[in-house]
C-alpha cells in the first residue's frame, strides 16, 4: 500500500491531516520469515500535519483488516516521509541476495535521523543468524555500514 494511501485511509477514519509516514514494522508469522506470505501485517505510525503521531494495525494482502488509529507518543530518532520506490517484495528478494542470513525475524522501514545524514529512508531487516541488513527505499542498495550504525543507535535508545 503507498503511502498516500495509509494516509489517506487514516484521515477518513480519525478526521486528521496526515503529512507522513514514520514508521512500519512487520508482524511476521511465528517470528521467523522467508518471504512476503510470512508478513501477517503492519504496525504503522504516521505523524499528522499538527505533529502528533497515531498508531495502527493493517493486514498484508490478502488478509484484511485494520486497526482504528490511535494517538501515541511519537518515536524518538526518525523522521516523516512521503514516499519511497522499493516496496516489501523487492525489498525481500534484494535481502535474499546477502548472505548474512536466510530468514528475517523483524522488518521495519523508516527513514533514521543518523549522522551523516541518511539520504533515503530504510528496509531494516534482522535476519535468523542476529545481523542487521539495511536497504535503501529509494535505492535498493545494502548498506552494511548503515546497519552498523543503526544497530548501535538502537542499542543505546533501549
């Protein structure tokens, strides 16, 4: 689903303007995936155009089903976004192209506030052996050196 539809679908159900995307972590069946029939869902955060952040639920296709979008307190270390290229099926088949693992136990996109400046926002995916394979939404590159960083960074918030 783009964006501008989650944001779109928000704004029907709560009445709020949405400017963007912060965050969408996946529930995945069992907690170990392969491959895009494994993602049950999305945990999705959007920020509104006043800067307040809610939180909900959508299915992966072809399940159905939402969640109403409730407030929360917005995420520390990321930033809105608008839009991106590489959805989850490419993002999967470019993950299986690394050989730091063959399964994935979390995915999440975002677009970090790191140091430099991360010029893309992020397909986050931590795989079955424990290291972390960040991919470019816009450019599909892996970026080892980038999951370093995040890693460290999420470490540290935890």
């Amino acid at each position: 689903m783009k964006i501008s539809e989650l944001l779109a679908s928000a704004k029907k159900e709560t009445g709020v303007n949405f400017n963007g995307l912060l965050r969408k972590t996946a529930r995945i069946k069992h907690g170990m995936g392969a491959d895009l029939s494994d993602i049950l869902g999305w945990d999705i955060v959007l920020r509104s155009k006043d800067g307040d952040c809610y939180s909900y639920y959508s299915a992966q296709a072809p399940l159905m089903g939402t969640t109403m979008a409730q407030p929360v307190m917005c995420p520390l270390g990321i930033v809105a976004f608008d839009d991106y290229k590489i959805g989850i099926k490419e993002a999967i088949q470019i993950f299986h192209t690394q050989n730091g693992g063959d399964k994935f136990t979390q995915i999440c996109l975002s677009w970090p506030l790191v140091h430099p400046a991360a010029i893309e926002p992020h397909w986050h995916f931590r795989t079955n052996l424990g290291n972390d394979v960040v991919i470019g939404a816009n450019s599909g590159q892996i970026n080892w050196a980038e999951a370093r960083s995040l890693t460290n960074q999420m470490a540290k918030q935890h």
